[in-house]
C-alpha cells in the first residue's frame, strides 16, 4: 500500500488487548510494521480476566489471518464448552456437556490467548509502561500522541484499541459509555479440584448460570485448577463503593440461595472485585476522520452477554490490518474497513443488549432455558 510518499506508513496502536495485538500480528504478516502503546508495564501487570470462547466467524477467523490458528488450538480446552444452567435452589435445568473437541467455540484462557498474540510479534513492537495522555489531529497535520513522559508520536494512522474508556474515541465521537445498571462481583477460587471438590463439581468444566430473583451467579472453569464467579446484580453505578464488606454485601442480596451456590460467593480466594457493565450506544459510529480510527471495545463496548467483545476486537484487528494491506492509500482502507464494522457490531450489540435484558428478567431462568434448548436442538453452539 502507499500514503503518498515512498515510506512505510507509520502505525501507532494505543492498546495492548487482544485486538490491538491481532491488528499488530496480522500487519507484520503483510510486512507491515506498527507500534503499540500501553500503559501497563509489562503483560503481568493486571489480571487478564476469565475465559473466552471463540467463534468460527470472528475469534478463529482473526486467528487464521494471523497465521495462529494450529498455536491456538494446542492452547485451548475443549472440555471447556461445557454449559450447565441452575435454579437458585440449585437444581438443574439445562446440562450441555461439551461437544466433541470444543464444537465451534473452544474456550482459551483470556491471558494465553493474550501470551499467543504477544509472543508472535517481534521483539519490541510493543511499548510497555507508555501511558497516553493526550491526542490531537491538526488540520493537515498527522495524528499526534503525547505520552505521560513528554514524549510525542507523530503517526500516518492511530487506532484507538484502547477499551471502554478510550482516550482516541474523543478524536471521532462524542459518545461516552453509559452503565447498565448490572454490576459483576467478580471472584476467584483457587486449587478448586483439592480445595473446593464440591464447588467444582457444581460448576463442571464449563461454564454455569445460576439464575433467579433478576440477578445470576454465574461460574467458569478455567486453566490452572480455578475457577471465576461473576455475582451478577442490578445495583447504582457505585454500589460496591459503600459496602465495607463486599463479600457480605453481594451474599445479603442472595438470602435464599442454594448454599453450594452461595459458597462460590463467600469461598473467594481474593476481595471480590467490582466490575460495572458499561456501553456505547447501539449502532455507534462516527465520521471517517483522516488517519484515525477506532477497533473492540473503543468502538462498540457492549456486555459480556453475547460471548462477543473480545471475539469482536480480534475480528476487527484482522480486517483493519487486511484492509490496509489490500488498498493502495490508508483513507481506501479506513473507509472499506468501516463501512464493514458499523453494522457487523450494531447486530451484535443488540444482541448483548437483549440477552442482559433477558437473562435478568424475573422470568430469566425460563428465558435462558428456552434459549439454551433451542440452539441445542437445532445444533448451534449455545456459546
């Protein structure tokens, strides 16, 4: 491709996530070089979250474009697409075991999935420890980061792939993430298959939903004999900020719960960690912006109840960085890959939106049971 001149064009990623690395990984398939800034000092510095499953059509495709999909598969657990759906007297309404090698949508550990992408890209593409403070785009001037320390960036492209509270979105769009009214406590048990012999077997290999009363204890297995617990409640925006006790707190709001069920709360090997449900509008989208534009959660955040943000950020990477390979100037490029993004995100972000709504309902139970049996009747892969 060319920008006019007889250089390369200069690539600055601000974000570190899966679909910031799937954009840098896929470009250097082309022969394309970038640079990713992040504000962590190192991929160790904060914990990567829980497990993920990936679709043929969005996680594994991106993995396919970066030439990862043989890595991916060797790292994933199969036995992880396992699906149980629990009443909160803890009775069983639904049971998927896992299909055979995983089905459609493995499940992979958010942080190897993370180490994956990382470790296909050479050495130094990523700028540990380089916090953005600001951005700006001058009238025909290219995009400019400053960094924490001063510095300044000067780039032909600058992808904000910098999450829910993006620092670049600003650049293109006034639209500001708005909370759902849904907060997950968020938890951790550890060596469950020695120390926690019941809770694993309630949980399985995969993932369950405990559902009633408009809330969810929601459970799932993960590499490293863990397991994470999402209590899944409808709370203000800074509930958690005035408990003094948050285990206690998120334990009163499920009085009658199964015991099993409320040990997943109370056994948590760490503070429960509150984790607000934000997001964009749906059908968020903006103007084409010279040399600037938006992948994953800066562009479309929505809640984890599709199984579709980090599927989505990846398969983002993959067709921004395609796109800048296929077209003669980056403005074809940015305009071919948008023009793409808007509507595939819009129909998954409604998708989220319904499904929170749904599974939170007072008749959510009925609601996700009925979902769950039809797609396994029809054969789909639940998630």
């Amino acid at each position: 491709m060319s920008t006019g001149t007889t250089t390369a064009p200069t690539i600055a990623i601000v974000g570190a996530g899966l679909g910031g690395l799937t954009l840098a990984r896929v470009l250097h398939t082309h022969g394309i070089a970038s640079t990713v800034y992040e504000r962590d000092a190192s991929p160790t510095t904060r914990d990567q979250g829980g497990t993920l499953d990936l679709d043929e059509e969005s996680g594994q495709r991106a993995l396919g474009a970066a030439g990862l999909l043989d890595e991916f598969r060797a790292l994933s657990r199969p036995e992880g697409a396992e699906l149980r759906l629990l009443a909160k007297d803890g009775s069983t309404l639904f049971h998927e075991p896992a299909p055979e090698g995983g089905g459609d949508r493995p499940e992979i550990d958010r942080y190897a999935l993370r180490g994956l992408l990382l470790d296909s890209l050479p050495r130094g593409t990523v700028r540990w420890g380089r916090k953005v403070r600001a951005v700006a785009v001058a009238p025909m001037r290219r995009p400019t980061l400053t960094l924490d320390d001063g510095g300044t960036v000067e780039a032909d492209l600058l992808v904000g792939a910098d999450g829910a509270w993006s620092r670049v979105r600003p650049l293109l769009s006034g639209a500001r993430p708005v909370y759902s009214g849904v907060t997950l406590m968020d938890g951790q048990l550890e060596d469950v298959d020695t120390r926690h012999r019941a809770l694993a077997a309630r949980v399985g290999h995969g993932t369950m939903f405990a559902l009633g009363d408009e809330k969810g204890v929601i459970a799932q297995r993960i590499g490293g004999e863990r397991i994470r617990v999402y209590s899944t409640v409808k709370v203000p925006e800074a509930w958690a900020d005035a408990e003094d006790d948050a285990t206690k707190g998120v334990l009163d709001l499920f009085p009658d719960w199964d015991d099993t069920l409320r040990a997943l709360i109370a056994d948590s090997d760490g503070p429960l960690v509150p984790r607000p449900l934000y997001a964009l509008p749906i059908g968020h989208r903006w103007d084409r912006v010279p040399g600037v534009t938006l992948l994953g959660d800066a562009a479309h955040l929505m809640s984890p109840f599709a199984g579709a943000g980090a599927n989505l950020a990846m398969l983002d990477g993959a067709e921004l960085a395609r796109a800048i390979a296929a077209h003669d100037d980056l403005e074809t490029a940015l305009t071919a890959y948008e023009t793409a993004l808007f509507p595939r995100s819009e129909t998954q972000a409604a998708v989220s939106a319904a499904n929170l709504d749904d599974f939170l309902r007072p008749d959510g139970l009925r609601r996700a049971r009925d979902r769950f049996t039809s797609y396994a009747a029809s054969g789909d892969d639940t998630r």
